[in-house]
C-alpha cells in the first residue's frame, strides 16, 4: 500500500473534472471517478475520515452529472455548473490533503 501511489491515482481525476466541465460524457467521468477512488482505497491506509470524504466526493459528482445543464449562452447557468463542479473540485482536494497526510506521517 502506498499513499503516493493512491496520490497519483486521484490526481488522474483532474482531466476528467475538466471534461465534466465542459458537459462531455458525464456519467461516464462520474462511473470513472467512482473506479478510481476504489483503486486509491486499495492504495492508502482507510480511514473514516477518509471514507467520509471519498463518499462526499462521488456524491458530488454525482450531483453534478445529474444537475448539469447546457449553458446555451446563459451566464447564470455556466455559473451554477462552475460552482457545483467547484464542489467536486473540494472534496478532492480534502481527500488529496488526507493522504498527503498519511505520507509526512511516514
């Protein structure tokens, strides 16, 4: 098990947050962000915490799959993606703070 290795894995996820942002095979990158956080749990030493925020991560790509609208020009619209994307974009970055932890605690 490897916390650098499961770092690795997660940070694979940014492209696919791009690709959500831009309306590109949604439940797809929602199914793939799933696949990997399970190849990240097979990597890092699990927690609770660790669960919780892995758990609120798919959750809110989930939401944002399901919630996202084409922005057809509307401002308001791009803006509401942005923001619910900006929440899948923070659970990862909690989860990734998580396992940075696990590899200064040696």
């Amino acid at each position: 098990m490897s916390a650098q290795t499961a770092i690795e894995i997660l940070d694979s996820m940014f492209d696919l947050f791009k690709q959500m942002g831009s309306g590109i095979a949604l439940d797809l990158h929602w199914l793939e962000i799933v696949q990997r956080l399970h190849r990240v749990r097979a990597e890092a030493m699990w927690s609770g915490d660790l669960d919780f925020v892995a758990t609120k991560l798919k959750a809110q790509a989930a939401y944002y799959a399901g919630a996202y609208r084409q922005p057809d020009g509307s401002e308001q619209v791009r803006r509401l993606n942005a923001e619910r994307l900006e929440e899948v974009v923070k659970c990862y970055s909690i989860l990734r703070a998580h396992l940075e932890q696990q590899i200064s605690r040696g």
